[in-house]
C-alpha cells in the first residue's frame, strides 16, 4: 500500500473509516487505536454522540494523560481488509500527519512492513 512519508518522519496512508477516506500511522508502541476528535466531528460524529460513549483514558510514555470516549463505528478498512464494528478512542490528538493513530488492538493479527525508502506499507494476515 502506498504511504506518504511526513515530516514527523511516520508513513502515514489512507484507510477508510466508515465510507470516509482517512490518513492513519502504525504506532506498535500504542496500545489503544485513537481517533482525533476532528475527524470524528468530519465523520458526522457529534459531541452529544460522543458523551453517550464510555469514558478513557490515555497514557503514554510520558506522565501526561488525555481522556477521550470509546466509540464503536461499523467499518475500518485498512488496505482492502475489513474490520468490523471497532471500537476506537476518541480524543482531543494534536496530530499534522494522520487522523487515526493505528495502535496494538487494531494491529496484532497482521505482519506489518515498513518501508521508509519506497514509501509503502506492507500487511499480511497472521495465519
């Protein structure tokens, strides 16, 4: 699949979030796949959606924490794979490269590829 390559230095490509073209970055460091708060408003979410949700929270490496809400969309596709009813986290990223940062949960059933000098992604389905 091929993928940009953004001045934070991530390969960022396009997956689609429920019919809605998106850029996304594989971060195997992340445990939880999270959605910024912008995209989901693009995506037709609504803050009112987004309250009915389940709460989270989110650390990192550092001490900071962010809270978002754990929402379930019906269909992530990531080079012609199809996943169903994900739940993702929502939240308040302040990201220039990508919408969806693509974390463990989504991740772990595929070998993944990272190519920096062809600029492509490659998945593989775990058998």
């Amino acid at each position: 699949m091929a993928a940009g390559r953004s001045k934070g230095d991530h390969l960022f490509f396009p997956v689609q979030l429920d019919g809605r073209k998106i850029n996304a970055f594989v971060d195997t460091g992340a445990q939880s796949t999270v959605l910024s708060t912008s995209a989901a408003l693009a995506l037709g979410l609504t803050p009112v959606l987004l309250a009915r949700d389940r709460a989270a929270v989110l650390r990192g490496a550092g001490p900071e924490q962010l809270s978002g809400h754990v929402h379930r969309f019906a269909r992530l596709e990531i080079g012609g794979e199809a996943i169903r009813n994900p739940e993702i986290i929502v939240a308040d990223l302040n990201l220039s490269d990508a919408d969806l940062v693509l974390g463990i949960d989504i991740v772990r059933p595929w070998r993944i590829w990272l190519s920096y000098g062809a600029q492509k992604i490659f998945l593989l389905r775990r058998t």
